[in-house]
C-alpha cells in the first residue's frame, strides 16, 4: 500500500464559499504562494465558470504557482470543462475536477435526472476532461447518503472512461466514523479498477466528525484526504487540514501513512487564512486556537515546566509557533526589527520594511513592550497590497453619554485631503459617517468585530469589518491601540477592497 496520503486543500474554492468569505485575486495567489510551502499537493484554485473573479483567480494562480497540482471545479456539462481547462492549461500540473450528485434525494429534487442519465452525464464529461490532457478527478456529490450498488456502478464506469482520482464526499457531514470506512472498504472491494485510480474522500463538519471521518477513511486504504485550513467552509466547514496532519503524524505509530507537509508551515498558514478571510479562529480550536498550546492549570504547568511531555503531545515548534518571545521596544533598531520580522518568516522589501518599522516606531511610543504577535498585527495589516485610494490622516471625536457623538475626519485622496464632520450613534458610528462624506457615498456596514491581539490594557486592538456593494463582501482590517483609529482603518480598507474590485 502507498504510504503517502496526498493532501487536497480546498480553501480557496469550498473554504470560499463560507458565509461572508470574499478573496480577490491577490488574495487567492497570497493564500496559494503559502499553500505551496506548506506542501500541500493539490490546489482546488476555484470554480472556474462560477464568476470572471473566480476564473482569473485560477488562471492566476495556475500560472505562478507550479509545484502543487493545480485544479478547478466543474459540473459534469462541457462549457464547465471548457472554462475550467481555459484556466487551468498553463498549469504545470492541471487537473479537472468533475462534480456531479448521485443520491437519490439529489437526483429527484435537485436535478431532475434519472440515474441513467447521471450516469451518462459522469462518464461522458470524464471522457471529454481526459481528452483535453488533463489529470481528472471525479466526485460524486453526496456520496455518503447514495445507494451503494449504483455509487459502485458510477465509479467503475468513470474508471473506465479515464478518471485518475475517485473522490467520496460527505456534502452533508452525514456520516459516522465505523459507517464511513466501512463505505470505503465497500468501494475498494466492489469497484473494478480502483487499485488503478487515488481514492479520495471530502468530508464535512456539520455533526463536528469530520476529521475523525477522514482519518477512518485513511484507516481503509484511501490515497488522498480532501480538507480547508482552520476547516472553514459552508455550514460548519470542511475538515480541517491541520487537524488531519498532526493527527497523522503525531499518531504516526497508529496510522502508518505519511504526509508531504512542512508542519511548521501550519500556523503562518492558519494565520493568513485566518486574517484574509476575517473568520477568527475559535481559542480552544485543536492545533491552531491560541489556547492550544496554552497550560493554565497550575498543576499542568508544573508538568511541562518539569517535562514538557506531561501535558503535551505535541510541541508548538512542530506547528511553527515561536515560543521565543523577544520583546523589542521603544530603543530597539531597524535592525533589530528587521531580524525580528526575518525570524518571523517574513520576507518583505526594503519599502515594506520601511513602512513597517515606522508603524512599529509609533507603537513602541505608546506600548512598552511590543510582541511577536503585535509585529505579524502590523505586518499582515498590509498583507496584500491593494492601492491605497483614500488613507486615514487624521481625526478628532467627542463623545460620551449625555452628548451625541460627532467625529471629524480627514482623508488623503491623491494629492488631496478631503475633511468632513458628522454625528452618530456612538464614536465609531460618527467617524464611519464621517468617512462616508468624505468618499460621497454611502458603504452599508455588514459586520464590524474587534479583538484584542494581545493581553494588557495597552494591547493592540485589530478591527474586522464587512461591507456589502451589490451582494458582493468585502473584509477591511486596521490595528491599533486606539480601537477608534482601528475602526477607521478597518472601514477604509475594506472601502478601498471594494472601489479597487469594482474598477477592475
Ligand atoms: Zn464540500
């Protein structure tokens, strides 16, 4: 038996699809370039014929990023195929993805098709996929609730037409550990042909088992694991990737099976996606929550001090969680900052550093000691650069419980500065108002969260916003250690998400 598990990461195409989740392009081949150091072997880039975002995304991304396969979604119809190998053709690995629903329930409600015709519509757009050069993964769409004798019929035939990956989803995270990999062994044993192909299983987590199915499905002899980081996506998520890999290889001597990933790529990983999507990750989330690794209990961090084994299985280190926290401050030197930001895995130009440092500066003066979770705040705040259209320069507000608040704002826009004045609700309210004159527009707000980066009174406060234009979301972010000049970032940069996007 293959002792590697492939790992398919689908972050970009179901991870998208979590509620009030948008990444443009840039984002997409951000989240990719850090997608491929973590290892992982398959990109699902996205659903090609789903928007023109969505094909430029895959495009994109299939052009510059070459180790991993590269693949893109499609229904079982040719013009799904046909845009989908329009993106993925300059790719050093393409694979196409054909989709199509099996189970009964999916069949009469939702496709209106009879088995035959499923089945024909499989096979056929399985023959044209591998005719156009590509690899071809074929999934069958709720496979977990499909009869049994017709999901094995499905599979052989596709088999035969040329598929090179069988993939088994759990659409509706349905299933149960026991009951799944019996499915799996059901297949291998029933299917002719499946020693030939990778099989492939794609669960969800709406009864919270979707890792645990995966790994049942690994116990039965599957080739590849399909997952998103910080198991994000529809409903309740996919499988977490994360999850699965230090499942594997901390448990290597249950398992057996091996990954191709750089483990201390996970939490770089988790924390991008985490901040470019604006989904915050659960504290007591296994691996990557920022209690994971956190021993509170005084007795437990008498173990660890003692023998960090006591209490843990596994070390931050392995994730690429520094636990050396060097503390800079208000004397530290470029230099010393830039180390710092080396050390911390960034690789930024001479301009970014620049800019980085000068913010640094600023919070230094206003918060004794600055940690590594505040340099990777102020770093990432500018993660992807879209042009700055209109940037905060300055603001003043009045506010308390008996006055309505007001805020002044000035904005640099070009060249100029725009200023306006309104009231509102509360400080934050005003200085939105305020900054919605400035532009002449309106932008309706959708959700407006803060959060603290670190403990402390002086911790930095990183603002998440999304604003909503024509049914599309954008997700602006800002830190600071005024959480109202974080709001007003915060509100700018998903303004300017917005403006750059519909400009395109
Ligand atoms: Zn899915």
């Amino acid at each position: 038996m293959d002792d590697i598990i492939r790992v398919f990461d689908t972050t970009l195409r179901d991870g998208e699809q979590s509620p009030g989740v948008s990444l443009n392009t840039e984002e997409k081949l951000e989240i990719a370039r850090q997608l491929e150091k973590l290892g992982v072997d398959v990109i699902e880039a996205g659903f090609p014929i789903a928007s023109k975002g969505d094909f430029e995304a895959v495009s994109a991304i299939a052009r510059e990023v070459r180790r991993p396969a590269i693949c893109g979604l499609c229904r079982a119809v040719k013009a799904d195929i046909d845009r989908a190998w329009e993106a993925l053709k300059e790719a050093a690995h393409p694979r196409i993805h054909v989709f199509i629903a099996t189970s009964d329930i999916h069949l009469k409600y939702k496709l209106k098709m009879t088995r035959e015709d499923v089945l024909k519509a499989s096979v056929e757009s399985v023959a044209y996929a591998k005719s156009l050069g590509a690899e071809v993964q074929f999934s069958a769409e709720d496979a977990s609730r499909t009869d049994l004798e017709y999901l094995y019929q499905v599979f052989a035939a596709v088999i035969e037409a040329g598929a090179d990956v069988i993939n088994v989803p759990d659409t509706v995270g349905y299933a149960v550990p026991d009951e799944f990999g019996a499915l799996i062994r059901g297949i291998k044993e029933n299917v002719p042909g499946i020693d030939k192909v990778q099989l492939s299983v794609h669960c969800h987590n709406d009864l919270g088992m979707a890792t645990a199915n995966s790994l049942a499905a690994v116990q039965n002899g599957i080739q590849q694991v399909e997952g998103t980081i910080n198991g994000i996506g529809e409903r309740a998520g996919n499988a977490a990737l994360e999850e699965i890999i230090m499942a594997l290889n901390t448990r290597r001597d249950y398992f057996k099976r091996a990954v191709n990933i750089d483990t201390t790529q996970i939490y770089r990983t988790s924390m991008l996606v985490a901040h470019l999507t604006g989904m915050d990750i659960q504290p007591n989330k296994a691996i990557v929550g920022a209690n994971a690794f956190a021993h509170e209990a005084g007795i437990h961090q008498h173990g660890v001090l003692s023998e960090r084994s006591t209490y843990e299985i596994m070390t931050p280190e392995s994730i690429g969680l520094k636990q050396n926290k060097m503390v800079l401050g208000k004397l530290s030197g470029r230099h010393a900052f830039e180390e710092r930001l080396k050390e911390l895995g960034y690789n930024l130009s001479q301009d970014e550093i620049n800019a980085a440092f000068e913010r640094f500066k600023d919070l230094a003066d206003k918060k004794k000691v600055v940690l590594d979770k505040d340099i990777e705040a102020l770093v990432t705040e500018k993660a992807i650069k879209i042009p700055e259209i209109y940037a905060l320069d300055q603001f003043q507000i009045s506010s308390g419980n008996k006055v309505t608040a007001t805020a002044t704002v000035r904005l640099k826009h070009g060249d100029q500065f725009i200023e306006e004045a309104a009231c509102g609700d509360g400080p934050v309210d005003a200085v939105f108002n305020a900054i919605e004159r400035c532009i002449g527009r309106e932008v309706p707000l959708d959700d407006y969260g803060i959060r603290a980066v670190t403990e402390g009174k002086d911790a930095l406060g990183e603002v998440t916003v999304r604003v909503r234009n024509d049914g599309q979301v954008f997700v602006g972010k800002g830190v600071s250690t005024d959480i109202i000049e974080a709001s007003a970032r915060a509100y700018i940069d998903a303004i300017n998400k917005m403006l750059y996007e519909t400009a395109k």
